[in-house]
C-alpha cells in the first residue's frame, strides 16, 4: 500500500513539475509572439560615422520594415567602446534593448582592468552581422608612399615622425596599430579618439597621418579619394576592393586584423525574442539591398549567430589578449 501511495505520489509530482514548466512558458511564448509592440533600440558604443554606424544604422532601417517598429540607434561612444557596453549591459532584458558590440570588446578586457561588465556573461550573443577586415589607411598629403612597402621604409627612415589615429584606447584600431609596429620595428604616436568617425575627419583634413581603420567606415572615403588604402588585413582581398592588396601580398606576412561587429541582448532576455532577433537579422542581411551595402563596405555576409557566436567571441578574447601581451600596448 505504501509503496502504491509512494510510486502515486512520484507520478503526481511529475505531472506537475510538467505542468508548472508549461505554465511558466506560456507567458514567454506570448512575449515572443506579441514582440515587437513598441520601438527598440540598439545601443552603438561610439559617434556617428564610425564603421559601427555603417553597418547598424542599414540593418536597423531593414529591421524597422520586416518588424513594422522603429528600431532606434542611440549612439554612446567613449572609452574605447567600453562606455556603451556598461550602459547597454545594464539595459532591462525584456527584448526592446540591445548592443552592437564589436571586435573592440573582445580587446577590451585586456585593456581595461575594471570594466563593471562582462562581454561573454552580461551579454546573450544573439549574431555577428559584418566581419570587415582592418586596412591600413593614409592621408595622401602627409605621407608620400604609394604602397604599403613605401611606407615602411618611410617609417624605418623617420621614427616617431608620423602618427595614427584610433577609435579610442583599447579599440581594435589601437591594437591593430600596435601589432604593425611590432611586426614591422617601426614607431609611430598613438592618438586616441571617442571613435572612427572623428578619427576618419581628422585623417581627412591631415591632423593626423596615418588609421589602422575598419573598412566599413574607411570604404567611402577610400573611393572618393580623400584617403589612400594601402593594404587590408586579411587573407583574401577585400568584397569591393578587388585592387587593395592584403598585407602578405604587399609584403608584410602575418598582420591579420578584422573588425567584426555583433548584435548582443542583456543578459536575462526570454530566448524565444533572442531566436525571433536572430531570425529578422539572418532575412535582414541576405535581402540585395544589404548585402549591396556589405559589399561596399568591405564585407561578407556571415552566418555565426547564437552560441556559435558566442564561442567566436571568446576565442577572440583570448586571442587579442596574447597580441595585448605581446605588442606591450597600454593605454595612453
């Protein structure tokens, strides 16, 4: 009898455990089908203008059409991207705010010692949207070599004469310049900016001479001219650049640099809303439209999203902690 009580008892706490579950995920799959029902914004860590901008503020506008709500760009730049990645990490997790983080948070926690966030466990990776390579950038005026070899010996014959300009301390732009320097021996002044859209103004009117640039921010100014592209980044050449030589080609082996960027919600955000995000993001960056603009700006069209995403992003991390080592770079 007690046994028959006992084996009752199980199977009735099973039925609702089961029950309970199903009760607690209702209001999560309603949430999921009523989302959107107000506008949402999408937190950019740097000024208007920057490579960030050129490839969230396109997405958002598709985005707004496919979801019939307004998705707002609230730009907040400062300390190298750090400044947006608090504020955003501290957003409600209910589906209307989320992160356009980048390559420059994956430096970041070798750079910034105090951060009151964390990349990989206040943020739900939801995908990456762009994965542009670094180019290496010059102002025509200011320096006087027409290919990246040119420019080397100009360096190695003046150093400490030239300077480049960054995205901010701790930025994918400030690495990416540290790590040349280190491969190439040559020395060339840090200028820190609150991002690459002041920075690229600056290139432009000849304060400063030199951007290890995101080619999504560089891409319209290399086209008109103002700026020269001496290499990219990367091991194939770039989508739309078809005559800017990668690195190895123009005769500096091993300086590989890309400028990833990626959507994240809090952390706490209903998973039913992140896989809803994640779906409008994949339709969104394969419509013509996008995938035109991708392309002018450098990049392909990725497919990491979810965990996959995720696991990229700490390899990242550990990866630009060992160039952060090796370069020696600090922040200046």
């Amino acid at each position: 009898m007690f046994n028959q009580v006992s084996k009752l008892s199980i199977f009735s706490f099973g039925k609702l455990k089961k029950a309970l579950f199903l009760i607690c995920a209702i209001p999560l799959t309603v949430m999921a089908q009523e989302w959107p029902n107000k506008p949402i914004t999408f937190v950019v860590p740097f000024p208007a203008g920057g490579g960030t901008d050129a490839f969230a503020r396109p997405l958002a506008n598709q985005l707004t059409k496919q979801l019939g709500k307004q998705i707002i760009i609230d730009n907040r730049g400062g300390a190298g991207g750090t400044l947006g990645a608090s504020i955003a990490a501290k957003a409600a997790p209910d589906g209307y705010s989320f992160f356009v983080g980048a390559a420059h948070h994956a430096i970041a926690p070798s750079m910034y010692p105090n951060l009151d966030y964390d990349i990989e466990k206040s943020f739900i990776p939801v995908a990456m949207i762009a994965n542009p390579p670094q180019v290496i950038v010059v102002n025509p005026k200011n320096v006087q070599a027409k290919n990246l070899k040119e420019f080397i010996e100009l360096l190695k014959k003046n150093p400490g004469k030239f300077n480049y300009a960054s995205a901010g301390n701790g930025s994918s732009h400030h690495l990416a310049g540290e790590q040349f320097k280190m491969l190439t021996k040559t020395f060339i002044t840090h200028i820190p900016y609150r991002g690459a859209g002041p920075a690229m103004q600056d290139l432009i009117a000849g304060q400063v001479d030199v951007e290890f640039d995101g080619l999504g921010s560089s891409a319209p100014q290399i086209k008109n001219g103002a700026i020269v592209a001496l290499a990219v980044a990367s091991q194939k050449r770039a989508p739309g650049f078809p005559n800017v030589p990668t690195a190895a080609e123009a005769g500096l082996v091993g300086y590989e640099v890309s400028t990833w960027y990626g959507i994240f919600a809090p952390k706490g955000t209903p998973q039913p809303i992140v896989d809803k995000m994640i779906a409008e993001i994949q339709k969104a960056i394969n419509t013509p439209e996008l995938k035109t603009i991708w392309t002018n700006n450098g990049s392909d069209t990725p497919n990491l999203t979810g965990e996959a995403f995720g696991k990229f992003v700490s390899a990242d991390i550990k990866r630009w902690a060992s160039v952060a080592k090796a370069s020696g770079a600090k922040l200046d």
